[in-house]
C-alpha cells in the first residue's frame, strides 16, 4: 500500500495540469423527492463536482443545483434528465473554455505584473503584498503568521493606525482555492484603504481608530494548484488516509463541532472534515492568530464565492444566535449599500437556514470565541459564471463589496 502510494504521488507531482475538454456545467431545478434521489444516484455513479451547494447532502425539492459534470458522462446525464421531466440549463457547454475565457488579457497574464483588475498568481500576490507593506509603512505592515502544509509563507496584512491593541477587524479570503474573486477582493480593499486613506475623510477616520488584519490568500497551497493543477480545487493539499485523495475543507476544519452536520468524514469529499479540529495546518495559524489578538478583534469577516449572500452564525445548528436581531440589521445595511452601486441583489440570514447548515466553519468558530459581529459573504455571482467569474467583472464586483465592508466596518467601530 506505501508504494502504491509513493508511486501515486509521484505520478500526481509530474503530471501536467487538468484539462475541462467537454465538460459542462448544469443548473438543474429540482422539484420532487425523486428528482433529488435522482441526482443523487447519479452522483454515486458518476462523481459529480457539486458547484452549488456544496455537496449532494445537502440537496431538497425546490433547489437550484449546479453541477460540473465530466465529458465521459454528459450524454447519459443529460438524458436521464429529460427522461424524467428534470428542468436544466447548461451554463458552460464546454469548461474548458470558460476557463481560457476567464483570464481577459492572455499577454497581460505572460507578465506577471500585478493588477487590481485581474487575478494574480500567488507570487504575484506575495510580491504585491510586501510592496504594498514598504511603500505605505505609515499604514501597512506585513506579519507572518505560519506557513502552510506545502511550506508557503501565509501573510496577514495590518492596515490602520490605531494601537495594535484597539480595535479591528480580521477578514480572509481564498478559504476555498477556486473561488478566485475572494483573494483579488481582499487585494481591492487593501488599495481601497490605502488611497481612502489621503483622499477621504471616513476613511482617514476609520483607520484612525481601526486597524483591519486582511489575510488575502488563506487556502495558499490550493491556490496554487488551481493556477498549475486544477482550476477546480476547492480544499487544502495534505495528505490523508486515502492515498488517492488530498486536503480537507479548511471550512470544515475548525474547532466548532467539529466534523457534524454538513461535513463529512470522508477524505476524497470535497467538504472533508479533516484528520481532527484543526488538524489542517493553515486553520490552526489562522485560529492562533485570532486567539492572540482576540481582545482587539470585534468582528471577523470571510469572503467566499459564489450566491450573492451575507451570512451570519451559526451555521452548525439552526438555532438562532443571541445577537441575531443586531447581525440582521447590519447585514441588512450593509446589502443595501452593495445594491446601491449596481443593483446587486443579495440575500442574507443566519448561515444554516440561508445556504446550508455546515460544521467546522471559521464564522462559527470566530463567534464562539466571543467575537459577536462574524460574517460570511457569498461574492458574485449566482451561478452563469460561478467560479469562472470573467475578469472584466472584478471592478464592479469588488467596489459593491467594498461598500458593504465599510459600511459593517463603521457599525463595528460606533459600537465597540
Ligand atoms: N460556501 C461556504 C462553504 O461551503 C460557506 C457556507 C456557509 N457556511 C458558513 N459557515 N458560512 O463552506
Ligand atoms: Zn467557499
């Protein structure tokens, strides 16, 4: 068994990268019992990659489904679904090309320069990120905070100028590898900040009293592989017990009943627990990170893609949180902030009952160490592009966010 699996990850580490040739993703409305066990028989049979929700557990009458399914088995799939009265829309008829439509610039991209309006490698980032921490050393700086499973340097930056012991605000993005608009979100708002800074008065104010830690790529080993692997990584690169499978759900992995409800125990799904609470290397430098400055950090926020939501605990349990009237209200702002720019509709809620219930989830667990304002934002869009968000729509995607950061980030300093 060792060998076998010496030689499957050799085989893994030489391999080139994925291709989509022939794949499609479908948005399937399912309206009957037997439609969702339908669905999920054939993802017993045929493996599907769940883009929404997150897996076929999470399934019922009545829900949009959108469902990345393999070449070899788009025509069976299709036809059982028109035979039995199914209703589908293909979104990609062929991945592949999504994949290649996403990038808007192929020469740009040769470069390697960074912009706001594209998405950056990792090195890219890295790079921008200890720029961004020497030219404006008044506001920004750089901390480590561990490394990863594969040994990559995860960075937090700190902007702001209060006291490291004021007030502030924790926000990652990029928990999940292919949800590529949450890292160049988190890039925006950095930028953002920095140029608010000099130009406008609520921002100089906010930054005054408020110090943000912006963790812009958290999940950096599956980042990675989504760039040189596959563009369809969702979960971290360790090994597990299945030699075949690698990485657990990051946002499965924290230390909030661990491993329950909408989580699963075993290693090659997708929404994988993990060996143990915080077993995954890169949750644990995250929770430590929080824990140690936990008596200045009032709100933590997580950014995620895609469905067009503002989430809010708990999420392993449907019951509500003690503060649920003040987290609605905020959101509620907050929403219509965002659909003042561009008439971005968003839905928001407590997480269980908006999206899904799931366990192990960071929001969660920041919450259950007292920090009382926690956020998940579902980014653009609501299925056409999915992960495949085009570049041409990060500027208008990352302003609306913007507004809906700040607008959460003055509650939280007003209020703490
Ligand atoms: N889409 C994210 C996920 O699958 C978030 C789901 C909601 N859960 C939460 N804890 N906010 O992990
Ligand atoms: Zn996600």
């Amino acid at each position: 068994l060792l060998w076998i699996c010496i030689c499957a990850s050799i085989i893994s580490s030489v391999t080139s990268s994925l291709t989509f040739h022939g794949h499609k993703v479908i948005q399937v409305q399912l309206e009957t019992e037997e439609h969702v066990k339908l669905i999920k028989r054939m993802d017993k049979e045929f493996q599907f990659d769940f883009w929404h929700p997150d897996s076929s557990s999470r399934i019922a009458p009545k829900m949009t489904v959108d469902l990345h399914i393999h070449a070899n088995h788009t025509d069976n799939i299709l036809q059982r679904l028109k035979l039995n009265n199914i209703q589908f829309e293909i979104l990609f008829h062929d991945l592949q090309t999504g994949i290649e439509a996403q990038l808007d610039n192929r020469r740009f991209h040769k470069s390697k320069k960074h912009s706001y309006m594209k998405y950056n490698d990792w090195e890219t980032i890295a790079k921008w990120m200890s720029t961004m921490a020497s030219k404006h050393s008044d506001l920004v700086s750089q901390l480590k905070i561990g490394e990863t499973y594969e040994g990559r340097p995860m960075y937090v930056l700190r902007v702001g100028q209060s006291s490291p012991a004021g007030p502030a605000i924790f926000m990652d993005c990029g928990i999940h590898a292919r949800e590529w608009i949450s890292p160049a979100f988190c890039q925006w708002f950095v930028r953002e900040l920095v140029s608010g800074y000099s130009k406008d008065e609520e921002t100089k104010k906010l930054l005054t009293n408020l110090n943000f830690y912006i963790l812009p790529v958290l999940n950096v080993d599956g980042y990675v592989h989504t760039w040189t692997k596959d563009r369809m990584w969702r979960k971290s690169r360790s090994p597990t017990s299945d030699c075949n499978c690698f990485g657990a759900d990051l946002n499965r992995n924290f230390n909030i009943s661990w491993c329950d409800i909408g989580a699963s125990d075993e290693p090659c799904s997708e929404i994988y627990c993990g060996e143990s609470a915080q077993s995954e290397i890169e949750a644990l430098n995250v929770a430590n990170f929080i824990l140690s400055n936990l008596k200045s950090i009032k709100a933590y926020i997580s950014i995620h893609a895609y469905a067009q939501m503002i989430l809010y605990p708990y999420s392993y349990t449907y019951d509500l949180a003690p503060n649920t009237k003040e987290l609605d209200e905020i959101s509620k702002g907050a929403a219509s902030k965002l659909y003042s720019l561009y008439k971005t509709e968003y839905v928001y809620g407590p997480s269980a009952s908006t999206i899904y219930p799931t366990s192990g989830s960071s929001d969660d667990w920041a919450y259950s160490q007292g920090i009382q304002y926690s956020f998940t934002l579902e980014l653009r869009d609501t299925g056409d592009y999915g992960f495949l968000l085009p570049e041409k729509q990060i500027k208008s995607t990352c302003k609306e966010t913007t507004a809906a950061i700040i607008y959460i980030a003055n509650y939280v300093l007003s209020h703490s």
